[in-house]
C-alpha cells in the first residue's frame, strides 16, 4: 500500500538534521566538561576573590580584539576582565567558567546516582513482578506526583544548603523516571526467546535478570541521562537564585544571576546576562545530544 | 455512570492526599532542620528556646502533632478534617486564609499564560505537521527543543531589562499593581475580575499591563512542549486510517484537516493538563522575579522561613489542584473523543 508521500516521511526524519544538532551537542557538551576538569588552570583570576572594584561594565565589543592582541602581545599585563564585575567585585568570566565544576558535578553525580537506583529498582519491578514491587511502583508514582521544584525546595533548605544535599534531593526527585522508564523496558524483554533459552540452560533467575535482560533494557535510561543532566543544572541554578542551593561566594551560574538581580532593573546587564547565556547553552547541549541520541537509537 | 466515576476519582484523590500530606508531614519533621532555633536566635537561653518549642508544639510527640494537625484529637481544637490547614508560624495568621490570597494570582499568570500560549501554539504545531521535514517543521523542531530547556528566571530577568529598562513599555517588576494603586475590593479574590466587578476599567488594565512579562516569560518556556505535542498528535492523527479514508472519499481538504484536528486535541488536553498541574508548582521561579506573590512566592517564603504548616499546606494545595484539574481533563477528553470509555 503506498501512502502519501508527507506521511510516509512523518515516519521517517531526515538524518542530515540530525547530524548537525548532534555534533552542536557534543561541541557545547565537550567545552562545559573541559571546563569542569581544567577551570581552576585557565581563570585569570580567583573566582571567589572579591578584589576588584565592583560594577564594572565588561569592555566594548569592538575593543575586545585590541584587547586580546595585548594580552598575547605583552602589552597588557593585568587581564581584563571581559564580562566585567559584579557588585562585589568578583571577576565575571573567571566565575562564568569555573561554575560547570559546580553545577556539572552536582548534575552528573545526582544523575548517576539516579541512574543507578533507579535502573536497578526497575530491573527488580519490571522482572520480578509481585505485591512488594507492585507497591514499589505505587511509592514511586506518589514520588513522581510531587511538585519537583517546590519539592527539592524543601529538601535542600531542610536538610542544609549544601552540594552534598542538593546531589542526595536531585537524585531522590529523579529516580522514579529511571524506575519507569527501565520497568517498561525490562517487561518487553523478559518474554523474549534469549531468557527463555536462558532459563533452559539452567540458569538462576536472578543471574538472567543481571546478565542477560539487564544489559539489553539499558539503553532508554542512558538516553534520558543526556536530558536529566540538562535538568538537573537548570535545577540547582534555580534552587540558586531563590536562596535554596549552594552558598555564596561558590561560583554558580544561578547564584550569580540571583546577585545580578537586583541591579538589572538599574540598567547593570552584566552581572546576570553572562552566566544564564552559560546556562542556557549548557542545557541546550544537553537537551539537544540526548535527543539525537533518542533519534539514532529509534532508528 | 458518569457520577459514579467521579466520585470513585474523588475518593481515590482523598485517599491520595491525605497519604501525601502524611508523608510530608513525617519527611519534613525527618530532616536536620531546626525551626524553633530559627524563631528565638541561636545565642537564645534554653528556657526561650523551650517556650518557642512549646509555642510550635514541637515539644510533644510526633503523632500527637499528626492528630492535631490533622484534627482527630477533638481536645486541640480544629484541624485538616475540619478545614483548617493550622497558622502560619511567621504570620500567625491562618494559612487558608494566605493560600487564599496567593492562589488566585498563580492561578490567573497561568491562565493568561496558558490562553496565549495554546492560542500560538496550535496553530504552529498544525503547521509544522502538514510537511513533516519541511522547513517550517525543522524551524518549530528546533524552537520547541531550545525553549524546552531554558532558565525561565534568566529570560524573564532578559525581558526586565529589556521592556522595563531599555524599552519602558513593561512596569517594574514589582507585583501586580503599582504601589499607588489601591487594590480593587476583593469579591472573589481574582484581581483581574475583582477590578471588573468593581467597574473599574483602568485598574483592569494596569493588572494586565503589570502581567504582560511575566505571561511572556512563561508562554516562551511553554510554547516549546506545547507545540511539540500538538505536532506530534497531529502528524499520528493524518497518518490514521480515518483521513486515509477521508482522502479516498475525496473530501476537501480543509474538512480533512479539521477531523484530524478534533482526533489530534484529545490527547493534547490531557497533556496540557498535566501541564498545568506541573506549572502550579513550576511558576515559582517566574513569581520571585516578578515579586508576583503567588503561590510559589509563598512557597518560597515557607520553605526558607522553616514554615511548616504553610509548607504542608502548599503541598496540600498543589496536589489536591492537580487531581481536580486532571479529573476534569479526563472529563473533557470523553467529551471530545467518542472512543473513550468510563473504566
């Protein structure tokens, strides 16, 4: 039966589309994991330091390439400081880029974290399914069903704002999205031929669970990690700027806005418009790499 | 039949959230904080800091609070059975009465917000969906992913300092109405209605001028999902067999489309619910940049300020709106789409 021709290419998306958002992803991705690791080596100047004189605009735009001539020349001994200062004085562009250290750390160990429970948990509810994983899955429904930011609000500002509170409340607000996700998975494999072939040979339930069905219901959970990390920054900028994340003087994207709050309605753009493009790029990346990873797994 | 429904939902709901607020109860009573010592000072004696306990009533045990707060204890006065959500420890005041001043402004951002968002939206995602891999699709692809993923604070903080400080043509960002303003006489707590019901047009319209950022902001974040959804619905809805047949049939093709777009709302109704629900407690961040004072505001408040019946009842809130809203959605989805059935 031939379709018409619109539909039968709803079915199938482009590939080039594809390609190019991918490596857009792995790009923005590979410079905020580079800065994660080698920050503290490239800053001009200590990101938590507090000595310079505050509000200073970042440099015209049209100056910037005399400015960097200078710096490779000699000509220049201080490095400018190209994002400007805030109202502390604190060095913009060093803090801009030594924040991933903080806010990629916390997302990907609360992603790991995550990753790990909740692959596992899901493995057990979706392979052995009995009252006690039943009830399992109505816990983690009630979990999934709260407000997530209000609900990390709460955590973190309880528990004591820190990263290792933070980490512990994203990795508890996103778990029941690996449980679902992998339980689905796991009960489309276990009826295959393999564990039943399996099961023939001998084999311990619990020792096809992990060997043979485990490995082949992993890939929808590693997809959604690309997109959770994404999340996971937006979410502790966000506890950030309310007042419920990391500490101040810590370099964090959302920290930074919140301090440049106040003075943008006073016409001080800087402060606050560097770190969120940080922010908005960064997530972006990671949005962007898990959807092609999404595509190319589909296909 | 279809009473019957609802009342099994609204059971099932009752039973969910007092399960909720349980739980909540016990979780936040679990973590290290420590609100008496917030209310007297760290350096306070140990006498005020055993009166402020008594005061808070965190001195008896866990399960006497639980019954009191929940108000099967008839001896401490009125609790949840009787509708009472307890007094805030800040204020003092009872927290159904500020739930009840801060909802309505939550409830009318998301509103508006909702209303211009779907009004883009949907015909945007019928567009993109008529040629899947066309260019517009591509562009609405790319559009829906980036917003999708954005810090809402940072863009409404952008759109401050660009329609309020450059531009002038947004208010400062300082609640719903300028501090001159007396406030309408409230009748149903709505500013928006209450200035109508007091036949105050100017009013009306500076409420209005004062939501116009952060209605932007949240369309912008919004949009994104929208959009996708509606797309995705509509591109499964015109590869059904039912168009298939209508084609064949020779219908035109604006009758074509408009049965596609009744069969591609259904589910968006149900999304866009969820939607709604998730944004009830989502508006935080766009309420605090707008010093809104909504319900996410309040959240906020509570949540610093080591508030714990306020929290509880912002839970409460939040939960009980959701099931309402996704029970009425169900509801329409019924209503909309014939192959429904009541189970």
């Amino acid at each position: 039966m031939s379709l018409p021709a619109d539909l039968q290419r709803a079915e199938a998306p482009p590939a080039r589309r594809i390609d190019w958002l991918f490596w857009i992803g792995v790009s923005i991705v590979s410079v905020v994991v580079f800065l994660a690791l080698f920050a503290p080596y490239v800053v001009p100047y200590d990101p938590t330091l507090a000595a310079h004189r505050p509000s200073m605009p970042p440099p015209a735009l049209s100056d910037w390439p005399g400015l960097w001539w200078g710096r490779l020349t000699g000509a220049i001994e201080a490095p400018p400081h190209w994002f400007g200062t805030d109202a502390n004085g604190f060095d913009l562009f060093s803090r801009v880029i030594s924040a991933p250290r903080v806010d990629l750390t916390i997302a990907l160990v609360a992603n790991a974290l995550s990753l790990f429970l909740g692959v596992l948990l899901g493995l057990v509810a979706g392979y052995f399914r009995n009252l006690l994983t039943e009830g399992m899955m109505r816990v983690s429904d009630v979990l999934q069903s709260f407000p997530v930011f209000i609900s990390a609000m709460i955590l973190v500002a309880l528990a004591g704002r820190s990263t290792t509170n933070i980490v512990i409340a994203l990795a508890l607000l996103y778990t029941p999205i690996y449980i679902r996700l992998t339980r689905a998975e796991v009960m489309t494999q276990r009826v295959r031929g393999y564990v039943e072939a399996a099961r023939a040979l001998g084999n311990r339930e619990s020792v096809i669970a992990l060997r043979h069905v485990l490995p082949n219901s992993l890939a929808p959970a590693l997809i959604q990690s690309s997109v959770t990390i994404g999340f996971a920054i937006l979410l502790t900028a966000g506890l950030s700027f309310v007042g419920a994340g990391v500490r101040p003087p810590a370099p964090e994207w959302g920290l930074m806005i919140s301090t440049g709050a106040n003075q943008i309605i006073l016409g001080e753009w800087w402060p606050s418009v560097f770190p969120g493009i940080a922010i908005s790029l960064t997530v972006f990346g990671f949005a962007v790499l898990g959807n092609a990873l999404e595509r190319r797994y589909e296909s | 039949m279809v009473a019957r429904y609802i009342f099994r939902r609204i059971l099932v709901g009752t039973v969910q959230i007092l399960s909720l607020v349980i739980a909540v109860f016990f979780l936040i009573r679990l973590l290290p904080a420590d609100p008496v010592s917030r209310f007297v000072g760290l350096n306070s004696s140990a006498e005020a800091y055993a009166q402020a306990e008594r005061n808070l009533g965190l001195d008896r045990p866990l399960l006497t609070q639980l019954g009191h707060y929940l108000g099967v204890l008839p001896s401490e006065g009125p609790g949840l059975l009787q509708g009472s959500l307890g007094t805030s420890w800040v204020t003092g005041t009872p927290v159904l009465t500020e739930i009840g001043q801060a909802l309505p402004i939550t409830i009318e951002l998301l509103t508006f917000a909702f209303a211009v968002a779907l009004l883009i939206s949907v015909p945007v995602g019928m567009l993109a969906a008529l040629r899947p891999g066309g260019a517009a699709d591509r562009g609405v692809f790319a559009y829906s992913l980036f917003a999708g993923s954005q810090p809402e604070f940072w863009w409404g903080l952008l759109f401050v300092y660009v329609f309020f400080f450059v531009l002038g043509w947004a208010p400062a960002p300082l609640g719903v109405l300028s501090p001159l303003t007396s406030p309408p006489p409230p009748v149903t707590g709505f500013i928006t209605l209450d200035s109508l019901i007091a036949g105050r047009p100017d009013t009306l319209f500076e409420v209005l001028h004062h939501y116009m950022l952060p209605v932007a902001t949240m369309v912008f974040i919004l949009s994104g999902p929208i959009i996708k959804m509606v797309r995705q619905n509509m591109v499964r809805a015109l590869g059904s067999d039912f168009v298939l047949y209508a084609r064949c049939a020779g219908l035109p093709k604006g009758q074509v489309a408009r049965y596609a777009l009744r069969a591609a709302m259904a589910p968006s109704v149900t999304l866009i619910g969820i939607l709604y629900g998730f944004m009830l407690g989502g508006a935080v961040l766009i309420e605090s940049v707008f010093s809104l004072g909504g319900l996410g505001q309040y959240a906020i408040r509570s949540v610093l300020a080591f508030d714990y019946p306020a929290i509880q009842g912002v839970i409460l809130v939040i939960t009980a709106i959701s099931l309402l809203v996704y029970l009425a959605l169900d509801l329409i989805h019924a209503v909309i789409d014939p192959r429904v059935a009541y189970g």
